[in-house]
C-alpha cells in the first residue's frame, strides 16, 4: 500500500548514514588536531568546567510527545473510518476504490493535527521545567 515511500525512505536513510559516517571521521580529525595544537599549555579550571545541569535538552520530550500524538492521531483516524465509512473493515475491493481519497484525508489530517498538538504539548512541559 505504500509502497511508493520505500525507495526514498531507504535513499534517504542510507545517504543519512553516509553523511553521519563521514562527519565522525572529520570531527575526529579536527579532534586529534586540536588536542595537537594545545599540547601540555591547556591548565583545566574549575571556573571553565561546563555546567551540565543548566545544559539541559529537550529533544527526547519533543519527539516522544510528537511520537505520541502521531499514534493517536492514527488511532483517532482509524476509529473515525471505521465508524463514518460503511465497509471499511470489509474485504470488498469494488468499492473501496471510492472512499480511498476520503480515507488517506482523515489519517493524514488526524496524524499531523494530533502530531502538532503533541508538539504543543512538549512545548508547554518545556516552559514549565525551563521555569523551575
């Protein structure tokens, strides 16, 4: 059924792989080079010390709330086909081809409406725990 989303998908996901690949040996390189450069002069001071706790992000609650509104947009979407379209669950392939429009509209738009308002929602979290 959606077969015309896997040769992109697998495109992108190899060319993503290749470019993270060499990016890992570039930093590694401008890595040593710097460590090179600085030698024994590089006193470490506890003033310079990165502060970790005030570092803080929140990309794992943005895609876990974006992930969770999505699964429930999928949901929503498939609890109103099957309650506004007669024969949804049915195996009748006749007359399907009439409500496929219909169909592929209400998952689209309860996947992305509900995706977004995950993302709202992670947004709303991060202003109160940034405040605290």
């Amino acid at each position: 059924m959606m077969d015309f989303i896997m040769v992109p998908t697998i495109m992108a996901i190899i060319t993503l792989g290749i470019y993270k690949l060499f990016e890992l040996f570039v930093c590694k390189k401008e890595r040593l080079m710097l460590i090179e450069k600085m030698g024994d002069k590089y006193v470490p001071d506890a003033a310079c010390m990165p502060k970790l706790y005030g570092n803080f992000s929140f990309s794992a609650l943005k895609l876990g709330c974006l992930l969770v509104g999505m699964g429930l947009g999928l949901l929503i979407g498939f609890v109103i086909c099957t309650s506004a379209i007669p024969g949804y669950l049915d195996k009748d392939v006749d007359n399907w081809r009439v409500y496929r429009e219909t169909v592929s509209l209400v998952y689209g738009a309860c996947v992305l409406s509900f995706g977004g308002i995950g993302l709202i929602t992670a947004f709303i979290a991060e202003l109160k725990l940034s405040k605290k």
